[in-house]
C-alpha cells in the first residue's frame, strides 16, 4: 500500500472554494468569474448612471433608495475608477494576483498605472 500526502489550503474566494498548492507547485484550474467582483463592478456602474442621469441627487439619495449606507455605497462606486485591463481581468476570470472585493473596498490607487503595478505586479503603459 503506498499513501500520496499533498499538502492543499483550501480557501473561500467569491463564494466558491479555491484549492491553494503548496508554494512552488503550480495548479492550473480554468478561469472563473469571481461573481462578487462582477455583481459590486456590476452595481457600481448601474449606480454611477443613475447619478449621471439625475435620478438621484445624492449619494445620500441613492444610499436611501437601495436600503444601505451611504458609507458602502461611496466605497463601491469606487470601482469605477478601476483601470481598465483590471475591469477586463475581473469579467475574465483573470483576478490579478488574488484580488478580491474585500481588498477593493479598502483605498486604491487613482492612477491606472499604479493600479496594474499593485493587482498585476508588471508595468503598464496608458
């Protein structure tokens, strides 16, 4: 009888379980959209065109509408000052070195540059 051990990690990321190798062992698991990312990019956009429309005179007014905080409502529209390739990694399934929501709800860099250099770890010319 002979046992194989491997040691996994297995963690939670957009609601799905992620299998993490031991570090040095690549696993090759096909993209999926991380579908929290996409809802909140989702969200975000939806609520930017609404402002833009004037529907809402507020993110006090829209906060109150969608029966949350003014608070989250800021925070996610955030997003929409997401670079570009960073959006397209996100709907891709390609999240840039283990991006998830809870890290886009913390302060990001403005500049798009900067934004790839800190997801993507590799330059970026805009």
């Amino acid at each position: 009888m002979l046992t194989v051990r491997v040691p996994l990690n297995i963690r939670k990321r957009g609601g799905r379980k992620l299998v993490v190798a031991p570090a040095g062992h690549v696993l090759h698991v096909p993209a999926r959209m991380d579908v929290t990312l996409a809802k909140a990019l989702g969200r975000a956009f939806r609520w930017r065109r609404l402002l833009n429309e004037g529907r809402y005179i507020s993110l006090e007014d829209l906060a109150a509408k969608e029966g949350i905080s003014p608070s989250y409502v800021s925070r996610v529209l955030r997003l929409t000052l997401l670079a570009p390739v960073v959006i397209e990694a996100i709907l891709d399934g390609r999240q840039l070195n283990g991006l998830s929501f809870a890290a886009l709800m913390e302060p990001f860099p403005v500049s798009w540059e900067a934004q790839v250099a800190t997801f993507a770890g590799a330059p970026c010319h805009y």
